[in-house]
C-alpha cells in the first residue's frame, strides 16, 4: 500500500508546480485512509451570538441611562455578558465612551482657580435665588 509521502511525490510529478502543499496533502491523505469519501471541509459548529441581541443592548442602555458612573464589568455583571461584550455594545452598538475627570485643580495656576471659584460662587448663588435655573 501507497503512504502519504509516495502519494505527494507522485501527484508532484503530475501536477508539478501547482500541486497541494504538502501538509494539506497529508491532512487530506489521512481523511481518505479513515473513510472520508468528500473532499469539502465538514461543517463546523458556529457559536451563536447570545451577547448582542436586541433585548440586552436594550437592558445595558436602560442601566447606564439610570446610573452613568458605573463600570463596564458592573454592567456586564448586571446584564450577564462579559465584559469584552458589554464594551462592544457601549461604544459601537450605543456609540458611547468613558470620559475620565481628572484631577483639575491641581493643573490650574493661582488666577485660574480664583476665576473658577468666584463663577462657581456666582452659579450658586443664581441658582439659589432663580428656581429655574
């Protein structure tokens, strides 16, 4: 009986250059000596997409709609997706990012934080003595 390398060698010299490479030659001389009678890949099994349905991007959006400060994985575990998943659906499905505050104060010169201080002031007292404001 014929092996794999003999079988490679002589589909070479059929076929010279544009003959299979020789793992797939072995992979598919494999398959025929188990049974395999097709040359077509067998169907794999697709994982379907249970993280991105209409109904749980619907639940993030009501989440964060309730309380924006929460984290992803706060999300996530509220929801039950992971994480990578509950970040998809924040910034492509809702189109949504995470702005971190930082620390201002500490940037400002003396001046800018006597300015923010004294509109801070004023806003307060508008709002204290406008109720519409």
């Amino acid at each position: 009986m014929m092996g794999s390398s003999e079988t490679f060698e002589l589909l070479q010299q059929a076929f010279e250059n544009d003959v299979l490479s020789r793992t797939t030659c072995f992979e598919w001389f494999k398959r025929f000596k188990e049974g395999k009678t097709s040359v077509k890949d067998s169907e794999r099994p697709v994982r379907p997409s249970t993280s991105k349905t209409n109904e749980t991007v619907a639940r993030v959006r009501e989440i964060i709609r309730n309380n924006r400060r929460l984290t992803i994985r706060e999300v996530a575990e509220d929801v039950g997706i992971s994480y990578g998943s509950c970040q998809e659906i924040l910034t492509k499905e809702l189109g949504m990012s995470r702005i971190a505050a930082k620390f201002v104060p500490r940037l400002l010169t003396d001046e800018q934080k006597q300015n923010r201080k004294t509109i801070a002031q004023e806003l307060f007292e508008r709002a204290e003595s406008d109720q519409d404001f």
